[in-house]
C-alpha cells in the first residue's frame, strides 16, 4: 500500500470511530487498547495506559487506559528554574476494562470531558501518534549518499502533501544519526557467517543461528561453542542475560547468557548481537538459544528491568522464575526520588526496608510505613515496582535457587572481560576471532582454581567433624564462603522448641548488622527444624534453598546435635572440586588440546569404542554383550561417584531423551547454504530507559 493510501485510510477511519460504551466486549486486551486508541486519536488527544492490576500468578485482571494529559505535574529537578515542561495537567478522562472469566474483556466505565482543549489538526504530532513506517524508514536507509532533505521531499511528493506524513521531518533526523553510527564495514556480515561455517567445520557442535531480513541482510546473530554447550549441562540451571555491552563501531547490543561455576566465576552460555532491543528481537534470541542447548529450559533467569526482556521471557521460558537485577533498580533512587524534599530520609529509609525486610510480611509493613511517613502514594515508580515486588525484591525471591547470583552485574563482568580485547575500531569479524582469545583466559583461570583447590587447603575455623566434610568436597572459593558462616555461629543463641513426631524445633537469635554502614545491630530470630532419624534440617532464613550454601543457623542446629556427618544432599555437587566435568574433555580451538596427556588418552579411547560401536550395533547380542562389559569396566574404575549426588539435579540430567538438533538454521532462509549475507539495516542504540523501549 502507498504511503498516500495509507493515510486517506487512515484519515476514512476517523470519521466512522463510535464512542466506547460501557458493556462493551473486547476479545482480547489488545483489542480494547486499539479501540480507546482510534477513539483518542480521532477526538484529538493521545491515550496511554495509566494502571494495570495482576492476581497473584502475575496475569492481567484490570486496565485503566487514559488521556495523554493524565496524572499530576512532578518536577525532580532542584532547582525548579530548570525542570522540564510537562504534559501533565491530571485531566480524569478514562476507560477502565476488566478481565472475564471467560478470558474476553468488559468495559466497566468510561470518562469521556477533558479539562484541556484538544485539535485534531495537531493531533498528529502526539508522539503516540508518529510511526516510522517501515517503507519509509527503508527508503531512508538506502538513499545513504543522497541528502537527507531531498529524501524527505520525496517522501512527501509520494504521500502528496506533508500532513499526509505519519512522521516528523524531526524523526527523520534522529534515525539517520542512529542509522549513521551502524554501518558496518562492507563485506562484514558475510566474512562472519564464513567464519562461523569455519567453526562448525573444525567442531559439529559449534551452534550459530543468522537472522535475515527480506533483503537477506543480517539482522540477529547467535553463537556458542562446544564448550559453553557443555557447561550447560551442567551449570545451566541458573543464567543471567545482559544486553548493556555495545560494540562501540556498531552500536548492536552484545547479549550474554552467562552464570557460575564450580569455583564462581563466570561462564558464558553463548552470545549474540541483535539490531533492535525490541520483543520480537529478544524472542528470536532466546529461541535460538534454547535450540542450542537442546530444548532444555534454565529454572531461573536474571535480567535487567525491560519490558520487552519480560514479554520475551513470558513466552520462550514461560516456566523459569524470571528476577529482576537489584542493583539496576536501587542505583535509579537517586533519579526517580532526588525531587523530594527528604529524598536523604526516603532513600535510606527504601534501603532498609528492602535489604533488611527478611519475610513477606516484614516488607509488606515497612513498604506500608514508607509510603505513609512521607506522602508517596502518587508515587508511579514505587507503585509499579511494589506490583511486581515478586520479581526483585530479596524476601519475595529467596525460594528459589540463584547459585548465588542476585543481579546482573555477573553478566555485566563477562562484558568487561571483553574489554581487554576489543575497541571502537573493531570489526564484527574480528570480535567473533577475539571472543576465542577471550574465553582463553576463561578456561585458563579455570584450570588455576582447579589447581588451588586440589592443591591448597583452607584450615577449619571449628572442632566440628562435619566442617572437614565440607572441606574435603568444596572447591576453596566455596569452602571460604562456608567457613564464613561457620564463624558468624557465635553471633547466634539458640533455643529448643518443640519436639512433635521425631521432629526438634529449635530458634536460633542471631545479632545481624543493618543500615547504611552495617553499624546497627538487630537480633531476628530464625526457625530451623531437624528431622532426628534423617538429619533433615530446614531454616527459614532460605539461604540454602537460594544459595546452596548451608546458613549459620543449620550449624548451630549440627553443632548442638554434635554430628560429625551431614546429609549429602547440604554438599551441592556444583561446589564440588573432586569431580571430572564433562566439559573439560571438549575440543575448542582455544584450548591446546595435545599439551594434556589425559586428553590424549581420552581421544584413543574414544575411538577405539567408535569402531567396537560400529561392529556392534547391527546385533543385538554384541550389543548387550559389549554394554555388559563396559558396565564391567565402570564398575571396575569406579566410575560411579555416588557420594556427588546433589539434591538439586544437573541440567545434564534432563537432557537424555532430548533428539540432536541442526547446528545451525537461517530464520530466513536465503536459499542456497552458500548464499552471501547482506551487512545489517541497522538499528537503534540502547539509551532509552527500559519501560520506554519498542515493545
């Protein structure tokens, strides 16, 4: 359709849009926004969505959308010489729906008068009302040597007159100088997707995915290597996903899935770059992802706060407990509070409340006697953030197991590492060659930790027999951190409870630093429960269910008991250092294979089982009777670890009926394997704040 068609159309349709009534029946929520949209525009004002309520599974229930003048005028700026101007002038005009049980949406009210005048003449350049049409945005794109004012006059030649035009000459300009700082180096995309058939060539399980657009140039770009396949299986269960790294000649996102390893550190999952930071952008990420890691979903996954990150999410990983980062939120008090005039108190008073409120009820209180004490109902960050306190805040996540991760930063470090290897010169391709020298130095501090921990021995800090226990199984890095709560035991007092059905309850005070400078004491009081046929011991401080480290409050319980051994399943085998992890034995390019003689056996072995396996696999007797003897042989070895048994099972574990998938696939297939890759069309820098990115 022509640009001119296209706006006669649109101009047809305001004349007939009919007044939403109450009653009405939408089939979907979308549906509902579209009408009060259509209404607003041909009425001459914007429509936003001003509330939204969810029930407690996070699902939609009520939607109040309302005039682009909604809300009161709020300045944070000091100095009131310098604020913004505002559109906010609270104008009441509103449509409310609410969700059925049928899943359709009802019409509950409506409130039709303004307190402003409205012009529909200039209604156009509302913002909600100027898109970029793809076409045109096309036309921009590809006219790279003509001047930007002679590309704008044909647009308007084309669409007959300027008001015809859904887009400022002002828009125009901005993209460009987005699109101006994207160009990549000719020839780019296609040297990449060689490189990447390079790769796969020399390892099968070196995974890529390349997404074209209808002119077959690059638009998203996925990879991981054998060895971060691999380490999947085994540290998957937990991923944090980062998108703040740019590389600089581009501006294209670079996202990381990352999380930890035995020793903490961390490890990368794979990674890409994409063009847009939109939903649909992030959906075809994570798709590709999960491919490569053979269908199997993480438990939990880590972002910043970005609405097209968590619509993503919603519908790729629709069962993995999704958390925002902490430190994100927090480091944004300064900018969405400062205007107040004790933003000092309110600050220091949301910290507390949000690092030293240790259940759900505590913070429901002193979230409650925050907004009260300093007036901040109309406050629409905290009460968006207080809508979603599931999702960030320590005492609503606690329940779930984070491998002792809380915000992103651990993906954020993973982009730094990067740093020592690329600048803002470097080109696509080169950045792919660096990120092997990069993950180089990864397997090489790796491979140090191993060392120290099978070399090095950290003294016990108690009598306790089960203290050596752990000693002799954790890497050193995860020993400290469990001798750090062995020592803070003498901070706790503890008291016997009840004991009902072969199960003690004991009460454990612990004196815990508080406040701004951890100068405060407040003693809380802890409930630990010990089984006293199992030895099964549970705290409701969670620190075990979300860190898989043992709490002080346990070893209070142990040490009373005087056990001198602990359940295995308190002795996660992801801390452990005496294990041979699969992804040792995986050939990258980056690791010199040959200087470990291990590996080298473990090459002849493999393929001397290769050619027993091709002999016998077309009998069933051979068969049987070969898979007897390697049983034989594991037997024999001692192969079986039993004692590495975890209470948490290994991503690897789900993975066994799981079909192989293609090492590679085009979203948009350009027909022949070796067809060229366009360079990307480009995309917009990250720079707007996350509730405000294309959804």
């Amino acid at each position: 359709m022509e640009i001119q068609d296209m706006n006669l159309e649109e101009n047809q349709n305001l004349e007939v849009v009919l007044e939403p009534k109450v009653g009405t029946i939408f089939n979907s929520e979308y549906e509902a926004h579209e009408c009060y949209a259509r209404y607003a525009k041909a009425k001459g004002f914007g429509s936003v969505t001003k509330t939204s309520k969810k029930r407690d599974g996070g699902l939609k229930s009520n939607i109040t959308y309302g005039c682009h003048r909604s809300g009161k005028p709020r300045t944070t700026a000091l100095n009131p010489g310098k604020s913004h101007p505002t559109t906010k002038i609270d104008c009441k005009a509103q449509m409310n729906i609410s969700l059925q049980v049928d899943g359709k949406w009802m019409l509950n009210s409506i409130e039709l008068k303004h307190n402003h005048e409205m012009d529909l003449d200039k209604v156009k350049y509302l913002k909600c009302y100027r898109t970029n049409r793809s076409h045109a945005m096309r036309k921009l794109n590809g006219a790279a040597e003509i001047k930007l004012n002679k590309t704008i006059a044909s647009c308007v030649i084309e669409a007959r007159a300027p008001e015809n035009l859904t887009w400022l000459e002002k828009d125009a300009r901005n993209y460009e100088d987005k699109v101006g700082r994207l160009w990549l180096k000719e020839g780019d995309a296609d040297a990449l997707h060689k490189y990447f058939v390079k790769m796969q060539k020399d390892n099968g399980d070196f995974f890529y995915a390349i997404d074209l657009d209808e002119d077959n140039r690059l638009r998203n770009v996925f990879w991981a290597d054998a060895r971060s396949r691999e380490l999947y299986k085994e540290f998957g269960d937990v991923v944090t996903f980062d998108t703040t790294y740019l590389v600089n000649n581009y501006d294209m996102p670079f996202a990381s899935f990352v999380g930890v390893n035995h020793h903490g550190q961390s490890i990368l999952f794979g990674c890409g770059l994409i063009s847009w930071e939109d939903t649909a952008s992030f959906v075809w990420l994570f798709e590709s992802w999960l491919s490569c890691m053979f269908d199997c979903y993480p438990n939990a996954i880590i972002t910043d706060l970005c609405r097209a990150m968590q619509n993503a999410i919603s519908q790729v990983f629709p069962n993995a407990r999704h958390r925002w980062c902490l430190w994100h939120i927090m480091k944004k008090i300064s900018e969405k509070l400062k205007g107040y005039d004790e933003y000092k108190q309110i600050k220091r008073k949301l910290k507390n409340v949000v690092y030293d409120s240790l259940n759900l009820e505590e913070f429901e209180q002193n979230w409650a006697d925050l907004i009260n004490a300093y007036d901040l109902q109309g406050n629409d960050w905290l009460a968006g953030l207080y809508e979603e306190r599931h999702r960030w805040v320590p005492a609503f996540v606690k329940d779930t197991f984070w491998a002792g991760m809380s915000t992103t930063q651990r993906g954020e470090s993973m982009n730094a590492f990067f740093d020592g290897y690329v600048h803002s010169n470097t080109t696509l391709k080169e950045f792919v060659e660096q990120y092997e020298n990069a993950l180089r130095k990864k397997v090489q501090e790796e491979e140090e930790a191993d060392a120290r921990s099978l070399n090095v021995q950290v003294q016990n800090v108690s009598p306790y027999g089960f203290e050596n226990q752990f000693q002799q199984a954790y890497t050193v890095a995860k020993y400290k951190q469990f001798r750090v709560q062995v020592a803070e035991k003498i901070g706790c007092n503890l008291t016997i409870g009840l004991v009902v059905n072969g199960i003690s309850q004991f009460h454990i005070e612990q004196d815990i630093l508080v406040g701004k400078r951890k100068d405060t004491f407040k003693t809380v009081t802890f409930l630990v429960h010990f089984n006293e046929e199992s030895r099964e011991t549970n705290c409701n401080c969670r620190l075990f269910e979300s860190k898989g480290m043992v709490c002080t409050h346990m070893i209070s319980v142990w040490s009373k008991k005087k056990l001198e051994v602990v359940p295995d399943k308190y002795i996660l085998r992801r801390w452990r250092k005496n294990l041979a992890r699969s992804h040792t034995k995986v050939k990258v390019s980056y690791v010199n294979w040959e200087r470990k003689p291990e590996f080298g056996r473990y090459d002849s072995l493999l393929e001397l089982f290769n050619k027993a396996a091709d002999k016998a696999m077309y009998s069933t007797a051979k068969t049987d009777r070969m898979a007897a003897r390697l049983r034989e042989i594991k037997a024999e070895n001692d192969l079986y670890d039993e004692e590495c048994l975890s209470n948490m099972p290994m991503v690897g574990e789900l993975l066994s009926n799981v079909d192989v998938f293609p090492q590679f696939f085009w979203e948009q297939t350009p027909g022949e394997y070796e067809a060229t890759v366009g360079d990307p069309s480009k995309g917009p820098r990250r720079g707007r704040l996350p509730a405000k990115r294309k959804q």
